[in-house]
C-alpha cells in the first residue's frame, strides 16, 4: 500500500501541510527541529490510531489549537482510500470515507506501517516491553484473529488484577478467571511460535543483504509454556505455581504478557554481546522482516526510517538503500540525503517571527 497524499492541519508545529507522495523512496529533508519527524508520525498515526512517541494524543495538537487533523489518501492494489483523523482534547475520531470508525481493529485492517527510528538500537538491550510490542503489533497485522485474541487477554488478564487487589479473594471466581486467560494463552503462544520461525527464514536474508556477509542469526522465543497438546493443563498448573505469590503481590506474574525473545548473532546473545552497529542492522532486519511476511502484496506495509541514514558508515547506507528498492513505498527522514531514484521534500526552517 502507500500513502498518495497526505494533509496535516494543526498538527504539532505543521499549522497546515499538503503533500503529494509517489511509489519507491521518499525522503523528507530539513535542518533539525522543522518537523520531519512529525510529518512520519502522522503517517504512523494511521496505522494504530497513536503516537509512536507519545502516551497522550494531546501533544499532538499544535499549541494554542484546539484539534488536530490527518488526513490521507491511501492507495491499495489501484484502489484508493481516503482516511481522516481528528484530535481533540477529548479523544480521537477516525473517519474511513467520512464515516466514523468505531473500532480502531478495523483500522488495522485498512493501513499498515513498519517503523524504525534511532532508539530501535536498543530493541535487544532494553526492556522485554519493547520486543513484545514489535511482536503484537506485527503480528496483530498478520493475522485479525490474534489481535482479537490478545484484546480478549488483556481485559481478562485486568480483571484478575483486580482480583487480586482485593482484600478478601473469591477462590472460585479466581479459578475461572485463571481458566479463561489459559483459554486464550493456548491461541496467542501458538501464533507467536509460527510466527517467529517464519521471521527466523526471512531474518537471515534480510541480515545477509544489509551486512553483506553470511551471518548466523536466530530469534528464540521462549513461551511460559510451550504450545503442544498439553498446554491447557501445563499453563494452568503454571498459574497455580505462582498462585501464592500473585495474591501477595497483587499481580498476575506470569503469561504470555509477560514473555519475551532473544535474538542471537553467531550464537552469541545480540544484546549483550553484539556492537552498537550490529545491534543497529540486526533490529532494522527484523523490524523490516514483517513486511516479507504478508502475503497479500497489496497489503504490504508503508516503510518509515527515522533519522537512520546518518548513523550508518557508507557502505551500510548503500546496502540498505539498494535493499530499499524492494519496498512498494518508503519514507526516510534526514537532514540531507543525496539519492537519486528518491523524490525529495525540502522543510525550510519558518523565519522567527520578531515582536
Ligand atoms: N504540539 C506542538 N505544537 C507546536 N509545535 C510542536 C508541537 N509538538 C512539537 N512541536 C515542535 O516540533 C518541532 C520538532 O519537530 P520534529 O518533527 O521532531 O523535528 P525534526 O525535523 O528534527 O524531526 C519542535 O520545534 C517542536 O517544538
Ligand atoms: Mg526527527
């Protein structure tokens, strides 16, 4: 899919903007501080209905606004979409040809977005959040039912929280909370097992093509128990262990909300053993690796690379450049970026308004 056009009204330091888009490589170019980045995040925004790099939409709004607005014309296999997002104060409205959406799950069916931004370095080093956000999330975007299925845990998985805040625990009702996330875990540690042997294939090709070398590198997922027939009883047996302990911390301590992946390079543990730069291509593989992995082409995610270029050494940037050409549409931000074969948009810095 790609972005055809898009319009930004108010939208942080962007009072108004308009832009055409094209097919292959856009680059949006401009001195620090004069909303390259904002303009990415826009686009990222209509794919998940939120900042990539805020909690709180209200930052969104450009100060002293009231609302603001995104909107795009997608194009999928010839077809175009117009989608329009207004933000205000209050909360959000996505607009799918002027109609309300209620559910933002039917956004996810509409637009996808991979992104790779400088603290994605830090993908294998820092908390185990991280990793799993890249796993729903593209997941999520793989497959609808996965998304259901972990929308349906995290409400469970808040009630026996609740749960076990409370003074005097119902035993019973316990029981058939722990049975319901068990019931859902099954599904979700399935689908996160296909998934990452499937990321494993493209994994290594896509580290190939960016490092240029050979290079051994596995995903290893590690669920709290393993799927296979006998899951049911063994994930239960696993809440039940720690049963004791979740009462006294008031916490559920472990599921699948809580697992993680490690990736290894040459059978050494990435995080911990691997370089800045290699922690840096192995996590942009990975993060690019989703895209290969939807097989309707039409479907295939819109690339946005923030502010990478600039810290790779030339022979990186030409591999990833060359590797780029695969991808129906990209967006890299920069503060200069000589290419050719890119359409490239210049942000001026706004002249200071003098009082
Ligand atoms: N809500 C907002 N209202 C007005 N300006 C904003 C808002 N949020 C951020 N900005 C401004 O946007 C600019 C940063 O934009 P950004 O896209 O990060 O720049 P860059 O081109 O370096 O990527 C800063 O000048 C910041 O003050
Ligand atoms: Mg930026």
């Amino acid at each position: 899919m790609i972005v055809k056009s898009l319009t930004l009204k108010n939208f942080r330091n962007h009072s108004y903007l308009n832009y055409d888009f094209q097919k292959g490589i856009n680059v949006i170019e401009g001195p620090n501080g004069v909303g390259k980045t904002n303009i990415v995040e826009a686009i990222y925004y209509l794919s998940l209905a939120r900042s990539f790099r805020l909690n709180e939409d209200e930052g969104l709004i450009q100060k002293g606004k009231s609302k603001a607005e995104i909107e795009a014309d997608v194009e999928q296999g010839g077809i175009k979409r117009k989608i329009r997002v207004v933000i205000g104060k209050e909360g959000k409205q996505v607009y799918f040809y002027n109609k309300p959406i209620s559910r933002l799950s039917e956004l996810a069916k509409i637009t996808n977005v991979i992104l790779f931004e400088p603290k994605d370095v830090m993908l294998f080093r820092g908390s185990p959040k991280a990793r799993r956000n890249f796993l729903d999330i593209s997941l999520a975007k793989h497959s609808a039912p996965y998304l259901d299925y972990i929308s349906r845990y995290n409400k469970v998985l808040k009630e026996r929280n609740e749960l076990l805040k409370q003074n005097k625990i119902d035993e019973n009702l316990l029981s058939t909370v722990t049975e319901m996330l068990v019931k859902l875990s099954g599904p979700i540690v399935s689908y996160r097992q296909m998934y990452v042997k499937d990321i494993n294939d493209i994994l290594i090709k896509i580290t190939r093509a960016l490092t240029g070398v050979h290079e051994k590198v596995e995903v290893i997922y590690k669920p709290f128990v393993p799927f296979d027939e006998n899951f049911n009883e063994a994930a239960l047996e696993a809440f039940k262990k720690v049963e004791e302990s979740d009462i006294r911390h008031k916490a559920t301590s472990t599921g699948v909300h809580r697992e993680d992946f490690t990736v290894y390079l040459n059978d050494k543990e990435i995080g911990e053993y691997g370089s800045q730069g290699e922690n840096r291509i192995v996590a942009l593989a990975l993060k690019l690796a989703p895209y290969f992995l939807i097989e309707d082409k039409d479907k295939r995610p819109i690339v946005v690379l923030d502010d990478v270029m600039s810290e790779l050494d030339q022979a990186h940037r030409q591999r990833l450049l060359e590797f780029l050409k695969k991808f129906e549409q990209v967006f890299i931000t920069a503060t200069r970026l000589d290419i050719s074969e890119a359409t490239h948009y210049k942000l001026k810095k706004k002249e200071k308004e003098v009082f």
